[in-house]
C-alpha cells in the first residue's frame, strides 16, 4: 500500500510539496495554510513549508525542519517557520498518534462557524471519519504562539479534524497521502451539508448508517486508491513537477 511504504526524509519533503500543490489546484488551500508531516525516525521534529513560499510553486527543497517548540532547524537560515507552526508543534506533542497536519482555509467549510445552531453535520460516507466529532476552537486568531498552539490542541482533543471559528479547518491523519484523502473528504461533505440545506431540511447519517460505513470502508486502500487518482492527474496535466520523490 502506498501510504504505508517505508519513508524517507526526501519522500516525506516530496509528499507536503504534491499535497499542497494538489490541493491548491483543488481550490482548497490558496495563499495560505499548510501541510507538515513528522520527519521519518524522528518523532520530535517535523517539516512544514517556509513562510517565505507560495503554496503553488512549493517545492521539496522549500522545506524545513522544526522541533516541537516550532523552532526552525533547518540548515538554511533564510528559511523561516511560518506564523501558526506552533498549531502544527502543539498538536505533535500531545498527540503521538498523528503523523501529518493540514491547516487551511475553505470558506464554505468556514460558514458553519459563523451562524448559530447550524453545525456541520455528517452526510457522506466517508465522513464517518469525524463521528467522534468536529469541535469549533472559538478563537479565530491565528495560532501564533505556544498558549495558543496548545489551546487549539486542547479543542481537537482525540478528534481527527476540528473548525477554527471565522477562520478555517485543522486535519489531522497518520500520514501525508491520509491527511489528504481526509481533506478531500471533509470539503466533499461540508460542500454537500451546504448543498442539502439549500434544497431542504438536512438528514444527517444515523449512528446505524456509520456502523455500516465504518465497517465496509477500508481505509488504507481507499487513502491508496485517492492518492493514486489525484497524483495521476496531476501529473497529466502539468501540476506537479518532474523529480518528485512519489
């Protein structure tokens, strides 16, 4: 399976670049927000972009590598962290279990913070990935700093994806192509909740009907089948560039 392949530094670096590049060309993240992911064998330092660089040009080399007090370490010293790297630092501290972090802003998504009583709701199958919950951090501040890294991470709690309140989405997964496969998702089913609602009362998935869904997905093939899908067309038609480490 792909996603579970064993990793390297350079693979690593080469997977943030094709996701960012992927999902600026999906309209998701423009020119700003970010994908990092634990440097491989170290679980104390990870990579994000540099401040520095726009979202469609990333490349492997613009990465760089951070502790987990979002301290650039990287060789390169005009590469700088950018502002919110302590949201990506303070969900790696308290939560071992994630491997990569995605942070944009889609403001469709974004709506459901913004009116009363209308939360997202859960109305596509593959969005039984957030049946434990999809937590609004009130906030809508950039988390710049470590008080406000660590009181994001305290909103998402064990969840895998939570809203920032007028500002946008946090995604967390196991690694680079699984944060994107539930990326993918999460748009999908918040631009359905939006869709419904415009027609009439939303009927949300039932507890039986995640049951069902969580039973028959297969998550690593279908993160691997999506991955594949997206990198394919990609490459056809131009987004991503040649030499990328897939």
């Amino acid at each position: 399976m792909l996603h579970l392949a064993p990793r390297s530094e350079g693979r690593t670096r080469s997977e943030i670049a094709a996701a960012t590049l992927m999902l600026c060309d999906a309209g998701i993240m423009s020119y700003s927000g970010h994908v990092s992911a634990r440097l491989p064998g170290a679980d104390a330092s990870f990579l994000i972009q540099s401040i520095d660089q726009p979202r469609n040009g990333l490349r492997p080399e613009h990465m760089i590598v951070c502790d987990l007090d979002g301290r650039s370490i990287a060789a390169d010293p005009k590469l700088r962290a950018p502002i919110e790297v302590a949201l990506h630092a303070e969900i790696y501290r308290a939560r071992p279990d994630v491997k990569s972090v995605a942070h944009f802003h889609y403001d469709l998504a974004t709506s459901f913070t913004l009116v009363e009583d209308v939360p997202l709701r859960l109305v596509k199958n593959h969005a039984v990935r957030w049946r434990s919950g999809i937590p609004v951090h009130d906030d809508p501040g950039h988390v710049a700093g470590a008080e406000r890294g660590k009181a994001l991470t305290r909103t998402l709690g064990p969840h895998h994806a939570c809203q920032i309140r007028a500002h946008g989405q946090v995604i967390v997964a196991e690694s680079v192509p699984a944060v994107f496969h539930d990326t993918i998702h999460f748009i999908e089913n918040a631009d359905a909740h939006h869709a419904a609602a415009s027609i009439g009362k939303v009927r949300p998935l039932s507890a039986a009907d995640l049951d069902l869904f969580e039973a028959e997905l297969k998550r690593d093939r279908l993160v691997d089948k999506l991955w594949a899908y997206y990198l394919d067309g990609s490459r056809r038609s131009g987004v991503l560039p040649e030499g990328l480490e897939l």
